[in-house]
C-alpha cells in the first residue's frame, strides 16, 4: 500500500486510506473484499458463504454489496465449512 503525507500530526504520517476512513461516514454496505477484510477471511471464503445462501448481497448494477447487519447475522451463527 502507498503512503501519502496528506496530513501530519506530530511528526507522524497517515495514510491516504486511514484519512479517508475518517471522513467518510460508515457504509451501509461493504463490497465482498471489504467484507473478506472485516471477517478475517479470504474473497473465496465469502464467495462461498453466498453460494451457499449464509450471506445475502444485494446487486446494485454490476456491484455486489453485502450489508453491514447481513455480516451481524452472519456472525451470530456457526456455519460448518465443506472441503473442496
């Protein structure tokens, strides 16, 4: 990941990311890679789980988007995996 030096506080650098996160207010709905990212798990971790009807998205044009309560639920339940 770059670096940018958008901004300093006290002789440390931000990231461009972790400035942007600060104004942004929180999505409502997250992208499969984000959603990989908040649960700890790889993109076809999260592929499967919508397969498998564990994770509903919603389709927004060609954009799958996953809501941040849909992870909530998810995580309030164990979910067996298969072996491939």
């Amino acid at each position: 990941m770059w670096r940018a030096t958008a901004h300093e506080q006290g002789g440390t650098t931000m990231t461009a990311e972790a400035s942007v996160l600060e104004r942004t207010p929180e999505a409502l709905a997250l992208s499969k890679l984000e959603a990989a990212r908040m649960l700890g798990v790889s993109l076809r971790t999260v592929d499967r789980l919508i397969a498998l009807k564990h994770l509903p998205v919603r389709r927004l044009g060609r954009r799958v988007l996953i809501q941040r309560n849909s992870l909530q639920s998810l995580l309030r339940t164990d979910h067996p995996t298969q072996a491939a």
